[in-house]
C-alpha cells in the first residue's frame, strides 16, 4: 500500500526529527574508533545488518521500516494488478519486430520505409533494426523493402500488451525469500527493495529526499530548472567537501543522467541504483571514499520528467517530452536530438509527429536547455565536468562522440575508445554481458543516413564539445532485444549491478590508476550472492 501525498509530504519532517545529521551521517556509518577510509572492508561486517553486529541496529531497522512505509514490501509473485491509468488495450495488436540488417543500401532502404510509415524504431544498430508497428503493418512494411531482406526479419515480442504489463509492480504480493536469515541475505545483498519494482516520478523524488537526509554531509539534492509542464529536473551531488578536501577553487565532475527517453525506465532505475550504492560504500570501500575525497558525482535520474510520468500515466511506450510542437496533434522532443552539435552540422528530423524529432534548430526542448544551461552555470561556479555517462537502453553499447557526424574524430578518440573498452570489459567480468564499444555515429545506422533526417545533436556531444568533459559517453543497457523497452523488474539490480562495477572502473580510471583497482576487484568476485563490499 503506497502512502497518501499528504503523509509523503510530512516524512521529510519525520525523519528529520528522528534521524537528524549527527545520527545518520554518512560518517557515522562507520565502526566504533576507525576513521573514515581505515576500514577494513574484506572483514568488516556490513554496518546496515542489525542481526550481524550492526554498530547501529536499531538504525536499520528505522531506515527499513521507513523504506516499508514508502515503496511497500519487496515482491516476487507475479499479479495483474497494476497501474490503472494506463490502458493496456492500445498495445493489443503491436509486436516489435527486428530486421537484420546485411548491406548499407539495404539500411537505407529500410530507414526510407520506416520513415514513410511512421513508425516506431526501438533499436538501430549496424547488425539490425528493431521496430514496432500493428501487426496489420507488416506485410505493407515488406512490399518497401528489397527482396533480400523480407526473410531476414523476425518477431521479439509478439505479445506487447503482456510485456507492457509485466513492467509495472505489483500489489498484494507475499515475499518467498525462505527461513528467516534468508530473507535477511535476500533484503541486504541484493540491494534496497526500492529496486525490486520500478518506481513511479513521485516515488523517486520522496526517496531522493531521504537519501540527502541520511547522509547530510556528502549529498544534496537540488533542482536544475523546470521541465515544460512545471516539474523540477531534480540532481542529486554527492562528494566529500569536509577538511582538506575542500576546495575553494576548482571541483572535479562527474555527470550521470538518465531518463531523457520517458519509456526507457531501467535507465532512471540504473541511475537511482548507482546513487544509493555509491552514497552506501562511502567510508566503507576505499576506492570510492578516495574518489569522493577528488571528485563530486552528479546523478540527474530523469532528464525527462514529463516523458516519464507520462508513461506511467498513459502511454507506457512513449518516447519524446510533452512540450508543444508546431503541429497541434504532435507532442514532444527527442531530448537526444535536440542539442547544440559539433561545428553546427545538424541535419534536424523535420516532422514534429517523428520519435527522433528534436526540433528545427538546436534547444528548442526546454529540458535540453534546462540542462545545457545548469551546465554552463555549473562551470562557471568552480566545477569542472571530467567525466559523462549518459545511460538509455537498450542494446548494450558503449558509445563515444561524435553522434551527428561520422566524417570528424574527437582529437582523443584513441582515449576514448581505450576507457570505452575498459568500461566494457569491467561489466563483462561482472556479469558476464558483452557490450560493443563503437562512436555514436558508427553505432547507430539511422545517424549514418540522411534518409531518417535525425542528425540533431545528442548530450555527449555537447557535453563533450562545450563543457570539455574529455570522456563522454552514452552507454544502452540491457538487453539485446528479447525485452527491449519493457526489461523485467527482476533484471533492475542486476543491470545497477554491471553499471556500477563500470562507473567504479571509470573512477578508478580517473583517480590514476587505469581502472586496474576495479578489474582485480571484480576478479576477486566468486559469486554474487556473497556479500559484497559496493553494496554495505
């Protein structure tokens, strides 16, 4: 049972009485008489577990029963029971479809079809296309393209209205986790049960707000601008600014966001997975208490919030941002068309009702200009942006800049490749997952003809090109195309989990020490469901 507006708008009270900053700071998760970074991780119990020598059990069980109260209990049953607002009947007769993709002539071919249709690309890769369309669509899809391709195709998912259904969480389910001590392992190992259901925009917000509440000293939660429709575009920093890693001067950054595509839920679950476990191992893994010594992290989960409170209200599969175009009957930006581009060659998407559109000329989505202008604002106030990871999904590639034009190479595309490989190969080590490494404009077959039109600018390149972050990436989670959009909620901590073994080797990277530290770290994992030091 999910709690009123009117309760969640007096829990900032409540907890600020009940944990106030001496109680809860992030330094005082920390074992009687060690300082800050002196822990001794391998042996160190996790400080959360009340029933394994917690230094503050009683703490935990507050933190739980509040996060109870909140995001309702973890769940594995599946229901029916879901959202309301959204009417599942508008996907019975969708599946998505992939095509494979043989020869350049024929992406061209395909891209002109898909663009005279109107259709709705999900996944655009050199190997294939993926697409969503009626059923009723396929057989006039098929006489637009050549010969040789009308048997290279196949169903992913015939069943859309099912996929859709399964994303949203459940109500009323009974927790199977066994005896007791398993349900403990279960709970603390595998993560907050935030993450066991994705989380609607309001929910978010109210568990932003608790973690900058627990952990005063190295988090703030701020807002960057408001999006079309009123909302706040909420970041949230985390860094350690106390004693002699203060400074007045110069602040190295790092940005992560998600959430610029409303239907792309696992990116904002991913971002919001990566906050809550780098702010948890503070003072507990010394990497990460090192690199926040150095280094802010700003997560920004949703980009997007219009888009993404749409689809949990509405349309599950919806795209763009809400803001009015100039055709009355055509709603929203692709937030990842609608930027500045590098040396201005943009080729803009020209019809408003297109998914790519992102305007006729660059910042005309008031999100993009929220964030491009929070940016600027940002280096001019002493931060410099080192580094950008700007997570979609799906299709699991790393991808570098530039997006709009494959003719020009960043001056360090060298640098960039070699960290792109290196984040690559601390998720397989991870997980076992292979991402392809790749720039955006090789990585993509609609950026690679002018037959799509959408060439606009993405984030990477302008945070790239603009605010200088030296490495710039956009990073498709999983998966390959079995889920695509509508990934399983089961598959959110295990994707948090890959993603952040990647943003610890690209700390460690920045800290000097070519992400070797993460490498051996992961190395030295035999099994997930031992209990893991990034997650205490």
């Amino acid at each position: 049972m999910r709690p009123s507006p009117e309760s969640l708008s007096v829990l900032p009270l409540v907890i600020g009485v009940v944990l106030s900053p001496s109680t809860v700071d992030a330094a005082a998760f920390r074992h009687a008489g060690q300082p800050a970074g002196l822990i001794d991780t391998a042996n160190s119990d996790d400080l959360y577990r009340g029933a394994r020598g917690s230094a503050l059990p009683g703490l935990t069980w507050l933190r739980d029963s509040i996060s109870e109260i909140i995001f309702g209990r973890p769940s594995t049953k599946h229901s029916d029971s879901i959202s309301p607002s959204v009417s599942l009947s508008q996907y019975r007769d969708d599946v998505v479809v992939r095509f494979n993709v043989i020869k350049p002539a024929d992406q061209v071919v395909l891209a002109q079809a898909i663009k005279a249709k109107r259709l709705d690309v999900w996944a655009s890769t050199p190997q294939f296309v993926d697409i969503r369309l009626e059923e009723s669509q396929l057989r006039p899809l098929l006489r637009l393209i050549p010969s040789s391709m009308q048997k290279q195709w196949s169903v992913l998912i015939p069943d859309l209205e099912e996929a859709v259904r399964a994303t949203f969480p459940t109500k009323g389910e009974t927790t199977e986790y066994g005896d007791a001590a398993e349900s403990l392992d279960a709970v603390y190992t595998k993560g907050n049960i935030f993450f066991h259901d994705y989380q609607p925009l309001s929910v978010i917000t109210s568990w932003m707000a608790l973690m900058e509440t627990m952990f005063p000293s190295i988090a703030k939660m701020e807002s960057i601008g408001d999006s079309y429709e009123g909302r706040p575009i909420h970041s949230f920093r985390i860094g350690d600014h106390s004693g002699d890693n203060a400074n007045n001067g110069t602040r190295k950054t790092i940005l992560v966001t998600g959430g610029l595509h409303g239907r792309e839920w696992i990116s904002t679950s991913t971002v919001t997975y990566l906050l809550w476990s780098i702010i948890t191992a503070y003072g507990k893994e010394s990497m990460v208490t090192k690199l926040l010594k150095h280094f802010d992290i700003i997560f920004i989960p949703v980009v997007n919030p219009d888009g993404y409170d749409y689809t949990w209200k509405t349309d599950r599969l919806w795209r763009k941002t809400r803001q009015q175009t100039k055709v009355s009957w055509c709603h929203g930006f692709d937030l990842d068309q609608a930027f500045g581009s590098v040396s201005g060659q943009t080729n803009f998407q020209v019809d408003p009702c297109s998914e790519s559109y992102g305007g006729d000329k660059p910042f005309q989505a008031v999100e993009a200009t929220r964030l491009a202008d929070w940016g600027r604002n940002q280096t001019e106030n002493g931060v410099k942006f080192v580094g950008f990871l700007d997570l979609h999904s799906y299709s699991q590639q790393i991808l570098f800049p530039y997006t709009s034009t494959c003719d020009e190479d960043p001056p360090n595309r060298e640098n960039l490749e070699e960290l792109g490989v290196g984040l690559a190969k601390a998720i397989r080590l991870s997980s076992g997952n292979f991402y392809t490494v790749s720039s955006a404009c090789e990585g993509t077959t609609t950026r690679q003809d002018a037959a799509n039109e959408a060439t606009g600018g993405s984030a990477i390149d302008w945070v790239y090109h603009e605010l200088y972050s030296r490495y710039s990436y956009q990073v498709k989670l999983r998966d390959t195309g079995i889920y695509g959009f509508l990934l399983p909620r089961s598959q959110i901590i295990p994707t948090g989990e890959e993603m952040l073994n990647a943003l610890k080797y690209f700390g460690d990277f920045l800290l000097g020490n070519n992400g070797i530290e993460s490498i051996s770290k992961a190395k030295e994992r035999t099994s997930h469901d031992k209990d893991r030091v990034d997650l205490k």
